[in-house]
C-alpha cells in the first residue's frame, strides 16, 4: 500500500511539474509547450488524481495532490534562486532565450517528421 501510495505522488510531482514549466517560457513558446506537452501533462496529472481516488480515501487523496504541489513549487523556487545565484539573471535570459529556441525546434521538426 505504502508503494502505491508513492508511485501516486511520483506521478502527481511528475505531471505537475511538467505543468509548471509551462510558465516559465515565453508566451510563443509557452503556446507550443501546451499545445504538445501540456495538455499530456494535464491528462496524466487527471488521471494520477483519479487512480488515488480509486485507491485511497479522499483524505489521503487530496493529501497528496496538496503535497504534490507544494513539493513542486518548492523545487521551482529554490532551483530558481540557485541558477540564478550561480548563474546570473543576464546568462540565465541567455540560456532560457536558447532553450526556448530549442524547443520550438525539436517541436517543429516532431510535427514534419
């Protein structure tokens, strides 16, 4: 049970994560990121919420689904804090502006091919 339980939350951090990387891009980029990522994201974070309600009680459903949330965005925060203490805000809009591009790359090139 123990083992199901953290699979659910692996799950829940793993789709919500993914949906809230969506806000750290552009708002071009963050177009294409919820048209191929997102709405994957969304589905399978849905999905985990309802595989615990299946299997656990709606306490320890809604449980998780706040722990989830709150792990992610402390991970969000304090990776933020540290890249931006490592790197610099103007290196880090050097590399964000690259990986933006990049994405929209890999993006087109999945939907020609």
């Amino acid at each position: 049970m123990i083992i199901k339980y953290f699979s659910f939350l692996l799950g829940l951090i793993w789709s919500y994560s993914f949906i809230r990387t969506q806000s750290i891009f552009s708002n071009k980029t963050a177009l294409l990121f919820k048209l191929f990522i997102s709405k994957v994201s969304w589905i399978t974070f849905i999905l985990a919420c309802y595989f615990g309600y299946k299997n656990f009680t709606i306490k320890s459903t809604l449980i998780g689904i706040v722990i989830s949330i709150a792990i992610v965005h402390t991970m969000f925060y304090f990776s933020g804090k540290y890249l931006e203490s490592k790197f610099g805000e103007n290196k880090l809009k050097k590399m964000k502006m690259v990986l933006e591009y990049a994405l929209v790359f890999f993006i087109v090139y999945y939907v020609i091919f």
